[in-house]
C-alpha cells in the first residue's frame, strides 16, 4: 500500500472520475477497464452547515438533490472513517457518463465523491495525487463489489479482488492496439435487476471454462490482441441476462458471428462493449483496420444505438484543478 501524505486542507477542490466497462465477458465481478469519458465534480466547503448540489446532464431532474445524493453520501463515509462529520458544501456535478447503462456512472459518483473527502481532508498520495489505496477501499466497501471502483481509481486494465480483510486490485496496461467501442442503447436496466437473474450456483465446467477465458483476457488485453474474440466468451452471466435485455444479447451474437468482433455485455448491460484492435501500431480511430470495424458495428447495431469509440483512460481519477 502505498503511504499516505498528509497536506494542508484545501476548501475546494475539483475531480474528475472516469467511466468503466466490467466484467469484459468472463471476469465476472473481476476484471475492468477505464474509459476516456468522465464525470466532473466541483466541491466547495460551506461555512454555514448547508448543503447546496447542482446537476448537470445526465441524471439531471432524476437524482436527489440532498444527503441522499450518491456524492455526498460517499463523502460522508469518507469524513466518517476519520472521526469527522460532513462539512457544509456546494456541490456541483456535470454528469457525462449515462446511468444504468452498465458504464460505472454509480462508481464514478463513489470514487469521486471519496476522492474529493481526500483532497479535503488533505490525504495525498506520493507526488501529491489522489490517496488511490485509500479511496480503493472506502469506494469498494460502499460499492459491494472491486470490478467498477477499481479502474475508476486506478485507471486501465484491472484486475480486483478480496484479500482478507481489505480490497485488492492489479492495475495493468493494455496494448495500444486495443480501441473500445461502447454501443449504448436508449434504454436503461438497473444492476439490481440484472443480478437478480443470476443463479445461486453454476457447474463445474463452466467455472473451469470462465477460469481458463478470464486468464486468456489479460493475456488479451495487454499483449495478445489477436486473442480477444476466444478471450471474451463467458458461461456465467451474460445468457443468463438475456431475458432483461435481450437486444443486448441479439447484437452481441451478431457483432459476434457476422462481423467476428469480440462483443461482450458492458458490466450489468444494456450498453455493449466491443474491443476492437488492428493488427499492428496505435489503435488511432482513423486508422482503415479500425475504421472498418466502426462501420461494421454501426451496420449491425443500426439507429437505435448510440456507437462511441472511447480510448481507454490510463490514470484513474484525478483531482486537476485542486484549491488551495
């Protein structure tokens, strides 16, 4: 774990949180990656008590307007593993990251409500960054489960679990061959409902199966590109989702057996997550390899799909433009 710095207490401080894509088909729970679209939070402390929140874009008009509000909740708990209360606050979010869409919008709110109670506690990492073990942990713990929260703090590839008492995660780098491709529907569908259809128990085969592809997908991610389309199967959640998303399911088994792109659910769903890749150099957008497989997804999906390529963010959250 990394140390703690402690610096003075600044009384605002802004944060920007990224988006994120779970699951990756067989990391159930696991395995997570960092995209470039974020949530933006601006937080300033109060002298008179109050609680003042502003909401821009998504979410606007839908989410609580006070201690209920995902942010300040987190920040709460965050001021309250220190033995302090939540100071007033004028809290300001533009909100880009669309919600139950299976992107991470409820633990960028998380991640980045405990990132900006760091940055105002004045808990640093070395170089004076966020406190990204410290954050891991509280953001876990609220969350229930690491594959969202940890690419969220930590940026990239992930790979997280429980270690004893604590969270874990390994953080790694994916090959610049790889360019996400999010499709995100008009629709939306809650994580509680999407793990309500899972089953209690699962064989021992596809167990052994989901082992073998979750190897296979970092070995994918960070090195052999080629291997995403056998890397991405899974046995243990997807089908089981179809009933509450079944478009979902239809353009990952179109993208999947006409256009052999490796499409996966992006972590509860409805959204799709295509890792597209070519066959050497970056993963620029225009380049012809990935320029075909856009078009391609866009045939497939057609207009009821919103396709966003999104690079992958390399740094987690982040606290840009912090107030002394």
């Amino acid at each position: 774990m990394e140390p703690t710095v402690t610096s003075p207490r600044p009384d605002r401080v802004s944060v920007r949180a990224p988006a994120t894509s779970a699951n990756l088909g067989p990391g159930f729970d696991a395995l997570g990656l960092a995209v470039q679209l974020y949530n933006e939070f601006d937080v300033a402390v109060r002298a008179d008590g109050e609680l003042r929140i502003r909401v821009e874009g998504q979410g606007s008009g839908e989410v609580p307007l006070d201690r209920r509000h995902l942010v300040v909740r987190a920040m709460r708990e965050a001021f309250e593993r220190v033995g302090e209360g939540l100071p007033g606050l004028d809290l300001r979010c533009v909100n880009r990251i669309p919600h139950a869409r299976g992107l991470g919008s409820s633990s960028s709110a998380i991640v980045g409500g405990v990132a900006a109670a760091a940055a105002l506690l004045g808990r640093t990492g070395p170089g004076g960054g966020p406190d990204r073990d410290w954050i891991y942990q509280i953001a876990a713990d609220i969350e229930g489960h690491p594959d969202n929260v940890a690419p969220c703090v930590h940026g990239g590839y992930t790979v997280a679990y429980r270690d004893g008492d604590s969270w874990a995660a390994a953080r790694l780098t994916p090959h610049a061959r790889i360019l996400p491709v999010l499709c995100v529907p008009g629709w939306k569908l809650s994580t509680e409902r999407a793990r309500g259809l899972l089953p209690e128990t699962v064989s021992h085969a596809d167990a052994a199966f989901n082992a073998g592809r979750a190897a296979l997908m970092t070995a994918a991610v960070c090195g052999q590109p080629e291997s995403l389309y056998a890397a991405t199967e899974d046995r243990l959640h997807e089908a089981y989702r179809a009933p509450a998303m079944p478009r979902t399911l239809e353009l990952i088994g179109d993208l999947r057996q006409h256009g052999e792109l490796p499409a996966v659910v992006s972590g509860a769903g409805p959204t799709v997550l295509v890792l597209c890749s070519v066959s050497e150099g970056s993963a620029r957008e225009d380049s012809p390899e990935i320029v075909r497989q856009i078009d391609l997804i866009r045939q497939r999906a057609g207009n009821d799909w919103d396709i966003r390529p999104l690079h992958i963010e390399p740094a987690g959250v982040r606290t840009p433009s912090p107030h002394p």
